[in-house]
C-alpha cells in the first residue's frame, strides 16, 4: 500500500500527547505522544507488557489515562458523559477474548448496539447485522449462540457486532491470539478486507505477516514508550533503534 | 421413606449382572465391621420404623382432630357459601397449568422400567407396613394382597418392557396425569371417612367416602387440568408460541394478585367509584404519561430529558415529603403515579429509538399504570366477608400467599440491593453492604416482632398498615438480603470482558446492567435462588409466632384449643410436617435437576 | 453519523464539561444523593417514632434496664431477675447455652451422618440420606413445636423415671448432672494459664527436637502431659495465688482514677490519628514514581469523607456521646474489681464440682430438685430441634467437603505408600476442611439465630424475654436494638472463629 501521500492529506483521527497512566506504583504508559490519520492502518508491536494494550485501551475510554491528552475525532477523552457516549459509538474494539454475549444469539449480539444506542429501528438493524455477516462469511450462523460458534467464528462475530456501530476507528486488541492457529488466517483475512475498504485502523497483534503486509506504518512499544515509528519496510528491514532490533532477533 | 427411594432410581443398587444374594454380600456384609453396621443400622431403622408406625396407628391417636378441620387447616374459616370463589380461583391455576404444560411442550419421557422400579419400592413399603403395622389381622391380610398386588405389577412393568411387551416410556405429563387421576378416583371409592362440624357437633363416620363438598370439586380440577392441556396441545399449531409464552408467563406472575382478589373480593364491592374516580385518574395518567414520555423517547433531546426526569423526580419525592406533613391531600395511587413516572423518565433515555419502539415503551408503561391502579383499587377496598378469626386468610392459603407475595416483592429489592453491593460506587457499596449484614446478621423472628409491633410507632399519625401487611413488608425486607447474596454470586461470576465489550458497543451503564450484566447473572443463581425459595417458603411458618393464622398456627394452637379435641396437638403437627416436607421436597428435587442442567449449559 | 462538523471542528484543549455531564462528579452527587435520602428517612421515622411515643406516654431509652420488670422466667440462672437487665441477661444466658450445646452436638451428628452418607454400606447410606432429606426439609419451627408436644406427653415424674439418678426423664424435663465452676476456679484458672505457657514451650522443644533428629518425639502428646501435670497440681495448691485478687484491685483503682478528660483527648487523638494514617497511606498508595500524587476527584472525596469520619467521631465523643468515655472507665474498672473479689478469702476447694440430679417433693407433686442439670421441656424442645436440624444440612457439609477432594489425591498418597489413617489426615482432611469451613461457620450462625423460635415453646431466650420485658415497658425499640447488637456480636465472634481456623488450615495446608 502506498501510505506516504495519505498521510499528508487526511486529517488527524487519533491524536495523543504526552499519555500517561499509572497502575499504583506501576506506570504502564510513559509520555506516549501518536497521531493516526484517517483510513491509516497501524500496527503496535512490542514485547508483553509493554503497554500496548493500555493504550489502544485508553483510547475508547475502557481505562482512563491520568496526563496528557487523547483526541479521538476532534473529541478530547475527559470525564465528559456526553464525550465518552460520542466516542464509544464511533470507535469499534474487538477483544483478544471475543466477550461476545453468551446468553444472547449472533444476530442480537450484533443488532443490541444499533439497536439501542444507534437508535435504529429493528428490521433496518437486522438486515444491516446480516450484510454484515454475510462479509464476515457466517452469515448461515445468525440464528445460532456464541457457544456453540469455532474461535474463529467467534472472533468473526465480535468484528461484525464492532462494525454494526458504523465505526470511523476500529481497534484490535491481540484479535487473533486466543486463537486456533486454523483459525487465525480467517480472521485476519477479514481484517484485510476491512483494511482496503479503507477503515482507520489500530491493531495490536504479534502478527508479523500481517504486520509487513497490511500496515501502513508500525509502532513499536517497550515498557510504556513508545521507540519506534516506521513503515513496515523500515522496520523489519531497517530498525534504528537497539530495541527494536533485539526485538525483531527474538520474534523473527 | 419411599419418596427417597422413588427419586434416586438411577442410583438403585441393583446392575442386572450381579444376583440380589451377590449384591447383598457385598454392600451389607463384606467384611466384619461392615456386618456389625448393617446389624445395628438394621435395627435401628425397624425400631424407627415400627415406632412411628406404632405412634400413627396408636388407638391413642385422634387422626378425626386433622379430619374434621382439614378446611380450616387450608383455608381458616372462608364460608362455605363463598367457596365457590376459592374453587373458581384454583380452577383458573389449573387451567394455567394445564396450557402452560402445553406451550411450553413438556418433552419429558419416563422409561416404564423406571415406573416398574417405583412400583416394586411402593410394594416393598406395602411389605415393611404389612410386617410392621400394629393393625388387626384382617387389615395386615389386605395389606399383604396389596403387596403382593404391586410386587407382581412392578415386576410385569420391568419385564414387560425387557421382551418389549410393553412401550419403552410413557410421557411424563400423562403418568402424572394417571397417578393424579387414581387419587381422584379413590376419593370416590376408599371409605376415607367422612368428617365434619355441622352445627357445632362433631359428625364422625370412618366407613363413608369423603363428603361430595370435597369429592366432587377435586374431580372438576383434574378435568380441568386435563382438559386445557389437551386443547392446548390442539391449538399450539395455530398460536405463535413465543407470543403465547409471554402472554402465559405475565398471566402467571399477575395471578397471585388477581386471583387473591378474586377470593376476598369484596361482595358489595362499589363500582360506582371506579367509574367515577379510579377510571379517570387512570386516563389522566396514561395521557400524562404519552405527553411526558413521547418527547423523553427523542433521540436527539440528551441531557435535556435528564434535567426533566429530575425534575419530576423531585416533584414526585415532593409529593411524599408533603404528604408525610399533611400538606396537601392526594389520593395515594397518584403520589405513586407521579413517582412511577419520574422512574419511567428517567429510563426514557434508554428506550429512544425509532417511533415503534417508542410507542411500545410508552403502551408499557400505559399497561403497567393500568394494571398498577386496578390493583391499588383492589387492595384498597376492603373485604366485608363475614370470616371466623381475626384475620381474613388463613390456614395453608395464607402460608403460600405470605411465601409467593414474599418472594415475588424481594426478587426485585434482592436484584437492586445486588447491585449496589457489587457496583463501583464506595457510598452505595457501603450502605447496601450494611443494609445486607445487618439483616443477615438477625433471625427472623426479631424482624418480625420488629415489623408488627414496632413499625406502627414509626408512620405518621394517621397512617395505619394491615398486620399482614407489616409481617410481609418484614419478611420482604429480609429475604431481600439474603436473595442480594445468591444474586451477588451470580453478578461476581459474570466476566469483565462482558461488562469491557458492552461499553465499548456504548451501551449506557443502565443498557449494560439490563442487557448484558443480570441476564446472565440470574441464569448462573437460579438453583441457590431455588434454594432461597424453599427456605422462604419453609420460614413462613415463623409468621404463627407473630399471631397470624398460618397453616401452622391452627395446627399447633386452634385445633388443640377445640374442646372436642382438646390438647389433641401431635397429630396436626405430623400432618403438616408431611404437608411442609411434599412441598420442600419436590422443589429441592426440582432444584438439583435445574442445577444439572446449567452445568450442562450451553457455554 | 451524529457529530456535526461544527464540533468535530471545535478547540479541544483543557475544556472542563459541565458539572452535570462530569462522570466522576454525577457519581458522587448520586451517592451523596443516596446517603442524603438514607439518612433523611431515618431522621423523619425516628421523629416520628418520638412524637408517637410521646403521644402514647410511653419515654424511649434504657432506663428500663434498671427498673424491675415485674416478670417470671421459666428457668435460668435467675428465674425472678430483680431488674429489666438482668432478666435480659438472663436470655442472653440461656441464648449462649443453647447455642454452643446445640452447636456442639449438631457437629457431632451431623459429622457421624455425613460420613454414613459416604459409607460402603448400602443401608447405612440410606438411613442417613432419610435422616438428612427428611429433617431439612421440615421447617424447624414444625420440628420445635412437635419436639415440645411429644415430650409434653412422656410419663410424670416418678423417683425412679431414669438412669440410677444419673439421668431422670419425664414430661416435667430431662435432668443429668451438673458440672459447676466452684470456689477455687480463678485461683486455678492462674495455674492453667502457667501450664498453657509451659506447654506451648514443650512443644516448641520437642518439635525442635523433631526437627533435628527426625525421631518422634510426640509434641502434642507432651504439651498435654504438661498441661495435665499443672492441672492436676494447681487443683490441690491453687490457694497459693490468693494474692492475685490484689493486682486486679489495684488495676481496678488505676483505671478509676484516670480522669475523663483525658481519655476524651486520648480518643480524639487516635480518631485523627487513624484518618490522617489512612489518608498518608492512600497518598502513598497513589504516589507515582513521576513524584507527588496525582489525585482524580474520585481520590480527593474519598480523602474528604476520612477526615469527615474524624470529625463526626469526635464530634460524638464530646458532644452527642458525651458520657461514653466515663462509661467506659466505670465498666473496665468494674470488671476488674469484679475479678478481684473471685479470689483470697480462704477460697481452699476444688475448681470444679458435680452434683448428680434428684427428685424432691416438697408439697404434692414431685419436682427436679436444685442439684441437677435439668433440661426443661422447652429447652429440649429447642435443643433436639436445632440440633437435628442443623445435623441435616452439616450433614451435606461434611459430605461435599470430602467428596470436593480429588480422587487424585487419595490416589497419590496411596502411592506414595502412606498409611490409610495417616492419608486421611494429612491430605484428605486438611483439603476437606478448608470446603467445608465456611459453610460450616454459616451453619452454626444459622443455629445461633434458630435458638430464636425457642419462644414457641416459652423457653426463656434472650428473643422470648426480650418480648415479655417490652411487651411490659413499653420499651420494644429498645429491646429490638438489644437483639439487634446481640446477635450482630454472635454473627462477629463466630465469623471471626471460623476465619481464625480457615488461615490455621491455610498454613497446614502448606
């Protein structure tokens, strides 16, 4: 993908300075300062517990950052109700454990939210929920419960619930490793797809293929900081930074 | 002792591979200590078993005491002119029953060699009684034909399904049906006795079957209920049935309050009023309600609708505080009117969506207004049934209104109370954990001493609450604590990544809780929540001490006081003993079957 | 989608939202919303409870602890208590009694039933399981009130209706002989306290001594053999520490003459000594390593109602609770003098005494005389109740606690060629007791509470007399709130107890 004209001539979708967060004593995020631009796709690496979650975490508001500033589509993350509800609707998650809604078939766990925080009338929120399906590739499984759903399928309904919102951000937190590794390509090759139509992106994944192949450019993270930013190229090829290098010796 | 037996058939000793005499050398007398312990055992259990037996059957025993007052043990002193009304009540819940078994298509199969094993327990008991019974010798030979009668059908039933004689199983619904039917049956044809008080004296007759006042009645129930299940079952293929689910399911949980009415329905009850008062303010609040309402559902109107809710909050809780000081009289179904709908505003936010949904919340809370007044009006008009005894239910009936109503009313509290011990709030998580311990922490009894004689030094002058009323206000308030804990279980065992995946779709904390959080906390508590029920039922006996006239109190001091059986205590005890344990321990069987199925359930 | 361009557009920097649309602050308006509501319907039922009160003539508070009731109880340690506290001590006597009796023998049977449930046996399987299915699923009160008819109708009193005069039975109650603490006891009770220290440090020495040669050396055995020793000798010499009532007196005059205002002061000073602890903590709880703390609101109200706390616990010490503190100087400085006057005074007999029951028949009828224990129909009626019933559901404990061990683990210790005795109680036991522990505490405050219904029967527990005293006076909120306090205490003390035991099995089980 040719990423470098993009990011001159889209605007800011994500925009955060000097984040920091603090867990008691433990400080998980250290002066974190990114922007990701509209229709970009960013990958975030880095060795567990680097706070790669944390973050990607703090920008839909599941946890609250304690310094700087997060700007999420204009909207700054405070203690705003009005903001939080604003931004909630317009980011997507999907979660490295699916948390779809056990007691709930697939097709109610992806019209619950249009339904009742988009306000959209049942039948219009139902067909959507099965065009949704259908691009995810379940859309046979509508009627079924999560439980009885693969991981893979599980994970392919969490995307579609996530999407039904009509998302501006999708954000991924490690969606493919509680998975079969079976599993995994089905997955990622539906977030391929949402990555062309043109989705704004930010994926924490210890995906390398996908990484190289999908990003347009890749953070890498250790312990709170953020140490490296590049294109894809760049850095698996290339790295500036000793970290990052010793990262990629005991990854590749 | 057979009901233990009848329930665990699957755990019967007998595997077909071993003869009895194997089987009985090795779980009796495998070795030495064994042997002693079976010796001893086995002479225990005889000396228990003959004992009682011996007690029951005792000449000594005024069994005519429990006979001749069973109608006052069920339901105190309801008039026999009226009991029209409390058969027409009982007639409507089998007809319930009986459509509900329908809908809700009641699979189960019994297997015959199932029923087989039953039947040859029932006639193992028939031998141990036989044996054991201190009866006259005629008696003891009819006992043994019985026997050998059930021995010899059990037997045909075991074998008969092994050569395929017979069918495999029969349907649940319709072995219950048959064994109902074959007491019904022998209301008609075994010389029960036939008891009664007519004019003060005391008529005995132990050769005749029961009067046709109780025979007769029974019988129309079970073709009641027979009945409704069967035009059910013909008219499920015409109904859409999660519809007719719904319609069941609200017509259940409404019957306790109709059918109560029903029974101590006013005869002169003032309808002139409903028409001139109870109707309009209805209307008036159903209009209100559209005008307050329809504008709270727009999605677009935000944090306005909440000031506006607030504010209606505020005038509601006015209303109250105005009241307490006799400012300005209203009519109380309005002050809760107002404050049912400032709650309805206040959730208003959460049902804006498109015009359809809209309508239907505003047509619920129309429904729910309606329903709300009629039973205000009910409640409030009281009942000029000329009954015997101070209060006006009585008897095993006002032992199951006390436990449903309770447990119906402490559902809710124990859910909320749940909440806030769980939620993330340190002020509400403190109160209601102090709220919770603090009951818990008491028996029973006080609380209901504390509630009939202490609570009315605690209304305002002026207001004055039915003792019943006290006692189940108490009784609520503390098995509310005890159903927040079994709720709290469940709440705990529900995953942050549910709570996690319901912000993140932007369900507001109200959606999450209602949609997400106590669908599946209720499913995890639902076998201790049966537990908590059984317990509730079992300590409604508690509401004797405290003078109401329970199934329990008539028992243990009205009959004894009766100068034809004076003193005559043991004998009611015992039957209600048995009454108590046929209730508890069906749904403590129900209980455990629930329990295996969630552990089978679909996650 | 919602967002319009005008805001998306719109200067994000350090814009503070209305207070109303402010999570944190929505959240805590809400609770103090709550509190404010809580605390305004106790005030506005408590004035009412006054004005009714008053309008009734009838005085609130707990001067009717010193007036005389005017009552009889059915037995007790005083059966005409001269004054409303001591009839309600009364209660609260018999409530204890019948609560650790019941609590006592419901573990024993329920423990010998829940392991005939898990026997080979097949009968005697199933007469546990009838015993267990049948009694827990008949209400106690049922159970109670039977239990008192059927023992209402044994046979009358007769001198020789029993056991030898060892045990003596009939419709008037059961008697069995009494155990009494006698004159020597607290002299004693010294002795054992030496002995239990001497046979702590045995123990510690024959363990050590374990430790290092891996012989057995039998600690247990020989820190009861010490105990034992000093019991037996302390029972003969005990008059030697006659001289210990002196210290108790002297403590006794200590605490009386300190004076009231400096135990006002001394209170405060810990109230906000405690707060501002509590508050350092928190700071230091949510300092960064960035340096200072960084406080949300959510922090600084909870900092805001720690030091409320202090401040409304002072305010009670010296203004709303002004005679607390000299309340509590009378009563510490009262039980030691009270201790004081157990001992001295030629105080030479056993600790201990036991008197066999009699019958006597001082006018017509026979009676129990004073000598024995004698359980009244009542009392029994209760007891056999809870204890049967009790029985059922630790029955079901005991059961699930040793079915909760893995197979496994018997499966392992059988491998490791341990002794079945010696499996039982190393592996299974310990892992077994930590399930069942806490149901088990449940249980018993379950039975503690149950001893409550005693007043079908009219024995005289602390519920029954409670009743008849405010029933008398007037005074049932406070008799209510004396329940209340009561079996809050026996729910502490026994969930305190079973904590106790659930982390001394914690460190077995490591």
């Amino acid at each position: 993908m040719s990423s470098e004209n993009k990011q001159e001539t889209r605007p800011d979708m994500i925009a955060c300075e000097n984040v920091d967060k603090w867990f008691g004593d433990f400080q998980a995020l250290k002066g974190v300062t990114a922007t990701i631009a509209e229709q970009e796709v960013v990958v975030v690496l880095g060795p567990s517990g680097s706070g790669k979650s944390t973050w990607i975490r703090c920008i839909n508001r599941l946890e609250a950052h304690q310094r700087g500033t997060i700007v999420v589509d204009g909207v700054e993350l405070t203690n705003d109700l009005r903001n939080i509800e604003k931004i909630r609707s317009e980011v997507g998650m999907v979660f490295q454990q699916f948390n779809l809604f056990p007691h709930l078939t697939v097709l109610d766990n992806v019209t619950l939210a249009p339904k009742w925080v988009r306000k959209m009338p049942k039948a219009d929120a139902e067909i959507k929920a099965k065009e949704l399906l259908e691009m995810v590739g379940i859309p046979e499984q509508a009627s079924k419960f999560p439980g009885q759903l693969s991981g893979g399928q599980q994970q392919r309904v969490a995307i579609a619930r996530a999407l039904a919102m009509e998302p501006k951000i999708m954000l991924f937190d490690e969606p493919t490793s509680a998975l079969d590794p079976e599993m995994i390509k089905e997955v990622l090759d539906v977030m391929k797809d949402l990555a062309l139509g043109g989705m704004t992106m930010m994926v924490v994944t210890h995906e390398m293929g996908f990484a190289r192949e999908v990003a347009d450019r890749i953070i890498f993270m250790e312990s709170g900081e953020i140490v490296e930013v590049g294109t894809p190229e760049h850095f698996f090829t290339d790295p500036t930074e000793d970290r990052t290098k010793l990262f990629l010796s005991q990854i590749l | 002792m057979n009901e233990i037996e009848l329930s665990n058939p699957a755990k019967l000793p007998e595997t077909p591979k071993r003869s009895i005499g194997e089987w009985v050398k090795s779980n009796l007398f495998s070795n030495i200590p064994n042997t002693v312990l079976t010796i001893v055992f086995g002479f225990l259990a005889l000396y228990s078993i003959k004992g009682l037996l011996g007690f029951i059957l005792s000449g000594e025993r005024r069994w005519a005491a429990v006979a001749t007052n069973m109608r006052l043990l069920m339901a105190q002193g309801y008039p026999a002119n009226q009991f029209i009304r409390v058969w027409f009540t009982l007639g409507c819940l089998m007809v319930l029953t009986g459509i509900s078994l329908a809908i809700w298509r009641s699979n189960g199969v019994l297997k015959i060699k199932r029923i087989g094993t039953w039947v040859l327990n029932l006639g193992l008991g028939a031998a141990i009684f036989a044996s054991l019974a201190p009866v006259s010798a005629n008696a003891r030979g009819g006992w043994l034909i019985a026997t050998a009668v059930l021995l010899l059908l059990g037997y045909f039933l075991k074998i008969g399904s092994d050569k395929s004689m017979l069918p495999d199983d029969v349907p649940t619904v319709w072995f219950s049906f048959g064994c109902l039917a074959v007491l019904v049956l022998s209301l008609w044809t075994v010389p029960y006795g036939h008891y009664a008080f007519t004019d003060g004296e005391l008529i005995a007759e132990s050769g005749r079957t029961v009067a046709m006042s109780t025979k007769l009645p029974f019988t129309v129930m079970l073709l009641l209920l027979i009945g409704a299940f069967m035009l059910a079952e013909v008219a499920r293929g015409l109904v859409h049935i999660p519809k007719a689910k719904i319609v069941l399911s609200s017509l259940w949980l409404l019957s306790p309050f109709v059918l109560n009415w029903i029974v101590l329905r006013d005869p002169d009850f003032d309808y002139g009023r409903v028409f001139s008062t109870d109707i309009p303010i209805g209307l008036l609040f159903i209009g209100f309600g559209f005008l307050v309402l329809y504008p709270l559902t727009n999605p677009s109107i935000g944090e306005k609708g909440r000031l506006v809710a607030i504010a209606l909050l505020m005038f509601a809780a006015f209303n109250w505080i105005a009241a307490f000081f006799g400012l300005y009289p209203m009519l109380q179904k309005v002050r809760i009117s107002f404050l049912l709908l400032a709650l309805a505003a206040l959730l208003a936010p959460n049902f804006a969506a498109d015009n359809r949904t809209r309508l239907r919340f505003i047509s619920f809370w129309a429904g729910f207004i309606i329903v709300l007044h009629w039973l205000i009006t009910a409640i409030n008009s009281p009942s000029t049934l000329d009954l015997q005894g101070p209060t006006y239910l009585g008897g095993f009936s006002l032992t199951l209104f006390v436990a449903v109503l309770t447990l119906l009313l402490s559902f809710p509290l124990g859910v909320l109370l749940a909440l806030g011990r769980t939620s993330s709030m340190p002020i509400a998580r403190v109160l209601c954990t102090v709220y919770i311990e603090s009951v818990r922490g008491v028996p029973l009894i006080t609380i209901l001493f504390f509630f009939s004689n202490i609570l009315p030094l605690f209304l305002p002058a002026g207001m004055e609450i039915a003792e019943l009323a006290a006692i189940v206000t108490g009784y609520t308030l503390f098995s509310a604590a005890y159903l927040a804990e079994n709720v709290r279980g469940g709440l705990q065992s529900v995953m942050r990544g549910q709570y996690e995946a319901a912000d993140a779709i932007g369900l507001t904390t109200s959606q999450r809780t209602g949609f997400i959080v106590i669908p599946q906390a209720l499913r995890v508590s639902i076998p201790p929540l049966v537990g908590q029920a059984i317990g509730v039922f079992k300590e409604t006996s508690l509401v004797a001490i405290v003078g109401a006239f329970d199934i329990l109190r008539i028992a243990a001091y009205v009959v004894p006081a009766q100068t034809e059986f004076l003193g005559v205590k043991r004998e009611g005890l015992l039957l209600i003993s048995v009454i108590y344990f046929a209730v508890a321990f069906s749904m403590s069987k129900y209980s455990q079957k629930l329990e295996e199925r969630v552990g089978l359930g679909e996650r | 989608m919602s967002i319009t361009a005008e805001e998306s557009t719109s200067n994000y920097h350090h814009q503070k939202p209305p207070f109303y649309r402010d999570a944190i602050v929505v959240k805590w308006l809400f609770q103090i919303g709550a509190l404010a509501l809580v605390i305004f319907a106790l005030w506005f039922l408590s004035s009412q409870a006054r004005d009714n009160l008053t309008a009734r003539n009838i005085s609130t508070g707990f001067d009717f602890l010193s007036v005389d009731p005017g009552i009889n109880l059915s037995e007790g340690i005083d059966t005409r208590p001269s004054t409303g506290g001591r009839a309600l001590w009364v209660g609260m006597v018999n409530t204890i009694r019948l609560a650790t009796a019941g609590i006592f023998f419901a573990t024993l049977l329920g423990l010998i039933v829940g392991l005939a449930r898990l026997s080979n046996n097949w009968l005697v399987k199933k007469v546990g399981a009838i015993f267990v299915e049948t009694l827990r699923n008949i209400p106690l009160l049922v159970q109670i009130l039977l239990y008192g008819a059927i023992l209402a109708n044994l046979g009358d009193l007769e001198f020789d209706s029993g056991w030898d005069n060892w045990v003596i039975w009939s419709n008037k109650g059961v008697s069995i002989p009494r155990v009494f603490i006698a004159d020597g006891f607290y002299q004693w009770a010294v002795f054992m306290i030496l002995g239990a220290i001497a046979a702590r440090y045995a123990y510690n020495q024959r363990s050590k001594l374990h430790d290092e040669t891996g012989q057995d050396t039998f600690p247990w055995l020989w820190s009861s053999g010490v105990l034992g020793v000093f019991a037996l000798i302390g029972w003969f010499i005990h008059p030697i520490f006659s001289w210990v009532g002196s210290i108790f007196g002297a403590i006794s005059d200590g605490i009386s003459k300190i004076p009231e205002e400096i135990l006002q002061i001394a209170l405060s000073i810990a109230a906000i000594a405690i707060a501002g602890r509590w508050i350092q903590n928190f700071l230091q709880s949510r300092r960064t390593p960035g340096g200072a703390a960084r406080l949300n609101d959510d922090d600084k109200f909870r900092i805001i109602f720690a030091g409320v706390g202090a401040a409304i616990s002072i305010l009670v010490i010296f203004v709303v609770w002004p005679g607390l503190t000299s309340w509590m100087i009378n009563s510490s400085s009262d039980l030691f003098s009270v201790l004081e006057n157990k001992f001295g005074n030629g105080r030479t007999g056993g600790p201990f005494g036991v008197d066999r029951p009699e019958v006597i028949k001082p006018g017509k009828f026979e009676k129990y005389g004073p000598s024995g224990l004698t359980m009244s129909i009542g009392f029994a009626a209760v007891f056999f109740g809870v204890v049967l019933y009790t029985a059922a559901f630790i029955a079901e404990i005991v059961r699930g606690g040793i079915l909760a061990v893995p197979k496994g683990q018997i499966e392992a210790a059988n491998s490791l060629g341990m002794k079945r005795s010696t499996a039982l109680r190393t592996v299974i036991l310990p892992q077994a007791l930590r399930v069942m522990m806490p149901p088990l505490g449940n249980q018993y405050l379950n039975l503690t509470k149950n001893t409550s219904l005693a007043i079908a029967v009219g024995f005289s527990d602390l519920v029954q007399v409670g009743q008849t005293v405010g029933n008398q006076t007037g005074k049932n909120l406070s008799v209510f709130a004396i329940w209340m306090l009561f079996y809050l205490a026996c729910s502490l003390t026994i969930s305190v107890a079973v904590n106790f035991f659930n982390v001394r099995l914690k460190i077995v089980e490591r």
